[in-house]
C-alpha cells in the first residue's frame, strides 16, 4: 500500500496569516491561524508564513514527506504567472513580492498560486455549498467584493486571473459612484461592506429628520454594517431601504454572472452573509424577478458554509489537483 499523500494550504490576509493541511480525500488535518502584523513589511510577512507552515506541520504530526504540495492564497494585484503578490493594498508595503518562489525554496515543494477570492471559491467548490454542483460561481461580500468561476472543478484563471472579478463589473451608467479601483459604477461600489456604509452616513444626513435607530449610535461610535442589517430586520426605515438597495445591487451583479455564465451555484461568503436569511432572501426575489428562469434560482443561491476555512482549504485542494495533474 502507498503512503498517504497530504497537502497543505496556506491563506495569506491582512488579519490572519492561515495555514492547513487537508489528506488526500480533502478532509482537514490539522489547521492554524496567526495575526498578521498588516504594517510589519514583506520580509516578516514571509517570515511568518515560513513560521505558521512549520507550526502546523509540526503540530499535525505529519512526516513532512508526505505533503507533496502547497497551496497559497495571496490577496492584492498578483502576477499569476510568476507566483508574485505586484501589491497586496491592504498589507503595507507588500509590492512584487516573490512569494511563490520564497517558499518553494524554503520547502523545496511545488507551490500553486491562486488569489484569494478564487482559493475560496475552490474550497466551497469541492467541500462547501457548490459541493456536487458542475459549475459555481462565488462572490465574496467583504469590506469589497471578490468573486471566482469554478467549473467540472477547476478554476476558470482567465489571462490574469481577473475572471470573476464581479466586484468590479459595472451596474450603474447613470450618476455612477466612484469604486475602490478608481473606475466608477461597478457593484463594489454599491455593495461592498465599505460602500454600504458611506451610502448609510450619506441616507443618514440627507434624511436626519427621520426617524432611525442608526441616528443615535452614529453620534457615539462608528457605525458597522452589521448595524444597519440589524435595524432593517427591526423595521428601521432607512436600513431597510439600504439593505433594500444593497440587496438589488448585489441582484443586479449575480443576474449577469448568470446570463453569462449560467452556473448551476451561486454561493455568497464573506463577513456580509451574518446579515442572514432576510438578507439572502431578498437577494433571492430581485434575482427571480430579473433573470431567465432557466437559470439559477432560489435555493441554488445560497450562503457560503466553510466560512474562515475555505481559504485554506481550497489553496490546499489546488495544491492536490496540480499534484494530480503532474504525477
Ligand atoms: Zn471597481
């Protein structure tokens, strides 16, 4: 009988620096986080990786001859090709970073580089909600919005492993909102977790004779977005008319995906799904409401289940696949 084969993935982000190691049926080992110190420069950012891999190795108790390849998940504007974070925005300083190579040579091992949103993707993919789906299309609802294709199992990279990118497709020709990527219209600028909030401070001041229960709190601390999804499901006026509008925003952008891609899944992670079921369903009803009802419909649009473990464990399955494919 031959060994068994196991496959570590690592999830490199601006708060935790993940590492995990999954065997060769994809079920999780051992798993472990580390805070990233998102203003402590590159080098110790590759330090730390170095230190979470051999952390988690070491805990595992796996001989670590039998791990035949890594996984990285990297965030930021990445050259896929070389295996280089170009610029990671969120971690300071992190500019063509050679990631790729640095731990290739650390752990003499084959490494395979995917960006962050697509790692997701793949983990939710094979062992999450798009589990059995034949093609899934996944959207990350964080402080911006990321997204990844998956079909039959694989990633759909594009040219520069750009395809996907949702976020950044536009919904709004007229009076557009400036986005994060310095175009203007594009869903992130609508639905992303940091618009959504600019959108909230902009309907609190237009509106400040009205009534809502963001007014108060608005004065005392900052607010969050969990706050205004709270005072939308407790009848607030001008939640509800955000997370009305966020809602059919985010309608808007999985309509697309589904004329032009019809995936059999549509899973939404991120920190925006703790709104919840109200939140899904109304995505759900401006999307029947819009879109060819051939496509993807009510349940086959649903929340993400691997929450902060998708990362790593996609980065990992995308290790197990290249593995695969070149042994
Ligand atoms: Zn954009």
């Amino acid at each position: 009988m031959g060994k068994t084969h196991y496959y570590l993935g690592l999830d490199v982000g601006g708060t935790a620096m993940k590492a995990g190691i999954i065997s060769a049926d994809g079920s999780l080992v051992h798993c472990l986080s580390e805070p990233t110190n998102k203003n402590a420069g590159p080098a110790a950012g590759l330090a730390l990786m170095e230190q979470v891999i051999n952390l988690c190795i070491k805990k595992s108790g796996i001989d670590p001859d039998s791990i035949k390849a890594f996984g990285t998940g990297v965030p930021g504007i990445i050259d896929l090709k070389n295996g280089i974070i170009l610029d990671a925005v969120n971690l300071t300083d992190w500019k063509n970073v050679p990631v790729r190579s640095h731990l290739q040579k650390i752990f003499n091992k084959p490494v395979v580089f995917l960006n962050d949103a697509n790692a997701a993707a793949m983990g939710e993919a094979w062992l999450g909600a798009g589990k059995g789906a034949e093609s899934m299309a996944f959207i990350t609802l964080g402080t911006g919005i990321g997204g990844g294709l998956v079909h039959q199992g694989k990633i759909i990279e594009g040219r520069h492993g750009l395809a996907g990118e949702i976020g950044h497709t536009r919904i709004e020709m007229s009076r557009p909102r400036p986005c994060s990527c310095g175009q203007f219209g594009c869903l992130e600028a609508y639905a992303g977790a940091t618009s959504v909030l600019k959108r909230t401070y902009e309907a609190l001041a237009e509106d400040f004779n009205k009534i809502s229960d963001l007014h108060e709190p608005a004065e005392k601390k900052t607010l969050s977005c969990k706050d205004v999804f709270d005072a939308a499901r407790n009848g607030d006026p001008i939640a509800d008319r955000l997370v009305e509008e966020t809602s059919s925003a985010l309608a808007i952008g999985i309509t697309n995906i589904l004329h032009f891609f019809d995936p059999e899944k549509v899973v939404l992670g991120g920190g925006m799904i703790a709104a919840g079921d109200d939140f899904l369903k109304r995505i759900r009803w401006f999307v029947k409401d819009q879109s060819f009802k051939e496509c993807a419909q009510g349940e086959d649009i649903c929340f993400a289940t691997l929450g902060n473990d998708a990362g790593i464990l996609g980065a990992a399955i995308a290790a197990r696949q290249m593995f695969i494919s070149t042994n």
